[in-house]
C-alpha cells in the first residue's frame, strides 16, 4: 500500500498529522456525544452500606464561566469517606463516584484564562462535584485543574495526583521535612506509602518503615535509594518503637506518619488492627525532641499522661486530611502549586508509581467495591 495522501494533491500525511486527526476526531465524537454512563453510588436507609450504580446521564454544556469540560482518558478509584460526607451535608440520593482524573480540555467557559480546547490536564474533582470521575466528560472549575506534563500516560498522572497531594502535605506542610530528618512511614509497600517514601528519599530524608506481609517487605527491600530499615510487623512480633529507637541511636524520628494506630488495650481491638498496626503509646515513645506525629486516625484518642510525654519532648501531632485544600477557598494557590509540583516530580522520576493493570469503565462497578472495602493494595485505574 503506498502512503496516504493529504487534500487536494497534497504530500503524504506525516505520523503527527495523523495523530491530530485522531485526536480531533476523538474531541468531536465527545463533544457530539447526547448522553452518557456515569458511577454512582447509593446509601443504605437503614446501615451503612453503599451500592454503586451506572446512570445514563446528559452531556450539559459549558454554563459557568470558570468551567471546562474534560473528555476523561482515565480515573483512579479511591475509598469514598462517607463519614466526611455526612458530616458535610454532601449526601445525596445517588453520589457521584470517581474524582482522580486525566484527560483532555473539550470546551471552556467564557473566564477561563489557564486553559484552551485539546490541552491535556489532570486534577482532582471536588467534594460537592456533581460530576463523576467514572464518566466519559465531566464539568471541573478550572482551579482544580494542571496542565499534564507531555511524556506523563493517563493512568501515571491519575494514580498519582491524590496520593501525591497526601504525601505533599503529610511531610511538606504538617511535618516540615528537610534533609538529614529521620522519618517512619507505616505500611511503606501502600500507594500512600510508596510515595511518601519517594518524595521523604528526594529531599534527603532517612527512611524507616513497616510491612504487613512478606510481599510488602521485599517489595520495600527493592526500593532504590534503599530503605534504612524495614519492619516485619506481618507476625505481631516486631517491636516498632525499639526498631526506631535502635535504627536513630536512641533518639527518636523527626517525622511519623502512621497508618493507622490502636487506640485502646487488647481486648478491645479487632484481631488484624492488634496485629498490624502499632499502639499510640508506641508512637508516641518513639517520637524524637520536637518530633512531628502525622497521623491519618481521625477520631485519636490522648489521655492526659499521653499529652504530658508529648509535652516534655516539645513534640506535635497533626491531622492529616487532604480535603482541607478542597474545603478552604483560601488555599487554592497552595493547592494548585502543589499539583503542578507533584506532576514535575512524576514527569522527572522521582514518584513511580505501583499502579495496577488499567481496567475498563465496565468493570469500575466490582473495582470500586472491592477499593471500598479497602482489599486492594496497588492503585486501580479506569483507562477510557
């Protein structure tokens, strides 16, 4: 077969040519598009469980003026904190599902300066979106929103821009890390893990931390630049507070960030929490001279004796709660400069990702129950 010709007697076509004729004719077919599938999931009346649903939904144009319209190329799937929701006053009959996204600018609305139709962007959706993630085109104000670096895939720049953003402000804003500082990251082989691992590694950091099975442990042992330690804490025998008194010479971590803790005695704990994750009297004796405690539990418990030890070594504890930059208007510079500096340190090399095979949107339904339950350990990501 000889090479394609262009209109009107014109040369060959060259490959990029190609590839913008595809790429038009992929935004013309999205922009053309009436109605579409989208997740959704639905609240039990009567306990705590949720169902996820597919509904057909309009493909709305671009109203508001701040707004683009993303043809989605690909959506991580992240445990939805219902909890927060409620307290909130978010919950709906049906919610969207799906908020980690990449794809490429359809459309802007009229006061949209930082983006233009075919840009590639990636962000993440809002709490009170009423557009899913898991859907072919979504609506997004443009301040949530990167442009996506070039040589980063659609599923790279999805799976990575929460756990990013988490790692960000677990070590950047609540623990001040620097160079030379000892840091302990539970569950390290975690998606969470993984990149606070990497990002504590680039910035000079000594690293410590735990797996929960003997696949997490070698995969951490591969790590490069390698881990100081790794804690074996599958068996319920380790000791986490002597392992990290041992490794820094008795002094202590600067920086903790847990998966995690148990809050009360033995009797009182399931079996698997008892087993893997460590007591907060453990942390709290493990903690260096003004040491940063970052912790992901959200209703932790301090005894006053707990406060008092906490006191004498000038140390803090804070929360680490990511939505906070998409509840506070105040933030959104930080925000956004945040995103833009994780998608240069995916881009550059210094976050890799350990995402799963990519899915289809049909299978997101079983993805994301699965995701929900917490059973899944590396990123899933809906590929479109």
């Amino acid at each position: 077969m000889g090479a394609a010709l262009g209109p009107a007697g014109a040369g060959p076509l060259q490959k990029d040519s190609k590839v913008a004729v595809g790429k038009t004719q992929a935004v013309g077919a999205a922009r053309r598009q009436v109605t579409m599938k989208g997740l959704y999931f639905q609240k039990s009346s009567t306990n705590e469980e949720i169902t996820f649903v597919f509904q057909e939904r309009e493909n709305l144009p671009v109203i508001e003026d701040y707004y683009v319209k993303v043809q989605v190329k690909a959506c991580a799937l992240s445990q939805i904190n219902t909890k927060l929701l409620a307290e909130m006053k978010m919950e709906k009959d049906f919610f969207p599902v799906g908020r980690e996204i990449a794809g490429i600018v359809l459309d802007v609305g009229s006061k949209v300066s930082f983006f233009q139709p075919d840009d590639e962007v990636v962000g993440i959706l809002p709490l009170d979106s009423e557009d899913p993630g898991l859907c072919e085109v979504v609506r997004v104000h443009e301040h949530y929103l990167v442009h996506k670096p070039e040589k980063v895939t659609w599923t790279e720049a999805a799976g990575t821009i929460r756990d990013g953003v988490r790692a960000y402000t677990a070590l950047h804003y609540l623990s001040h890390l620097s160079p030379g500082k000892s840091v302990l990251i539970m569950d390290g082989a975690s998606a969470l893990g993984m990149t606070a691992i990497q990002l504590a590694h680039h910035r000079g950091a000594k690293v410590i931390s735990t797996a929960g099975s003997l696949e997490d442990k070698q995969c951490l042992e591969r790590l490069r630049p390698s881990i100081a330690r790794v804690i074996d804490v599958s068996n319920g025998k380790a000791h986490v507070a002597e392992s990290c008194l041992e490794e820094t010479g008795g002094l202590g971590v600067d920086i903790v960030l847990d998966a995690g803790v148990r809050l009360y005695s033995k009797d009182d704990e399931p079996a698997v929490k008892l087993q893997l994750l460590p007591h907060k009297h453990d942390i709290i004796t493990l903690l260096g001279v003004g040491g940063h405690w970052v912790t992901t539990e959200e209703n932790l418990q301090l005894d006053p004796p707990d406060s008092h030890c906490l006191f004498l070594k000038g140390a803090t504890v804070a929360f680490l709660n990511d939505e906070v930059w998409n509840l506070s208007n105040v933030q959104q510079g930080k925000y956004l400069c945040i995103l833009k500096d994780v998608m240069e340190k995916l881009s550059g090399g210094v976050f890799r990702p350990q995402l799963d095979e990519p899915i289809p949107l049909y299978e997101a339904k079983v993805s994301m129950e699965v995701v929900q339950k917490n059973q899944g350990r590396k990123k899933q990501v809906v590929q479109f």
